[in-house]
C-alpha cells in the first residue's frame, strides 16, 4: 500500500509493533508500497511478495472473485475494526467558525445529499457511512487500546507525522 494508508500501512505498522516488530524495515528483507489494494493483492498472488497489508474488503472480494485465490494466499492477521478518520479544522478559524463547520457536516447528509455522497466516493473506506457523527477524545481509545500500549501508539504515530 502507499504510506499514507491506514489499513494498509499505519495500523499493520501498530500490529507489528504490538507483537515487538517497531521497524519493519530492519525486521524484514525488504518493504515496498504499491499503491493500492489490489496492487498488493495481486503482488502476493503473483508471488512478487510474500506479504501484504491490505483493507480486508480487498481481500475478501479476491476470495470471492475466485475461490482458487483461497489456496493462493492466507488471512494472517486481522485488526480491530478501523474507525474512520475524523475531519479536523485548524484553530486558527476559532470556536464559531468550528462550530458551523461542524453543524454543517453533522447536517451534510439532510441537507445536501449530493455534496455527502460526493465526499463519500473520494474516500472509499467510508461507502457505508450514512452521516457523519462528532467524536471526542476517547472515540479511538478501545482501537488503540488493542494494538498495544500508548507508548508503542505513540512511536508508530510519530513516524507519520511531518
């Protein structure tokens, strides 16, 4: 996958940390990103490479795509549910503009559909949202919770921030 992916790259990343792996690239041969889901996928069946981090949905379709993929390739690890990522405002534009902003995309699914379903099919891990909810602080606590302590979190965390 690319670096930027979650199921693809930062949550296997939290994965391996939790079972002592902090460094793929010093633990393994090589690591490559291919771009996308079904790039590594097919990288796998291919036998281009040995592993792939990819969204489950991916490798379920293949599966299902063609039953003789099952004796291809395995499911070796599955993480918690991905929550989705939230929709973050600078500071800068202070607590009324946030809060509109907020009201707006908490509404966006009522009040214009067609603008929601837009976001929607740019952001392909959300196809089965039906609206957008606020978080607070403890929305992804269980998530991370379950890929390791908040130290180990925190180290994978900072490798993606620039």
């Amino acid at each position: 996958m690319n670096t930027g992916s979650t199921s693809g790259n930062l949550v296997p990343r939290l994965g391996l940390a939790k079972e002592g792996i902090s460094s793929p690239e010093n633990s393994f041969k090589s690591v490559l990103y291919s771009e996308n889901h079904d790039a590594a996928v097919d990288a796998v069946l291919t036998k281009m490479a040995d592993i792939a981090a990819v969204g489950y949905s991916q490798f379920i379709w293949y599966v299902q795509q063609d039953f003789t993929n099952k004796n291809k390739m395995r499911l070796l690890w599955l993480s918690p549910p991905i929550p989705y990522g939230p929709i973050m405002i600078n500071n800068r534009f202070g607590s009324v503009v946030g809060g509109k902003l907020l009201t707006a995309f908490i509404l966006l699914h009522k009040e214009n559909p067609q603008a929601f379903l837009a976001i929607k099919s740019g952001w392909g891990e959300t196809k089965e949202a039906t609206n957008f909810i606020a978080i607070d602080g403890t929305y992804y606590s269980s998530f991370k919770k379950a890929l390791g302590n908040e130290n180990q979190v925190q180290r994978v965390l900072k490798q993606f921030v620039k």
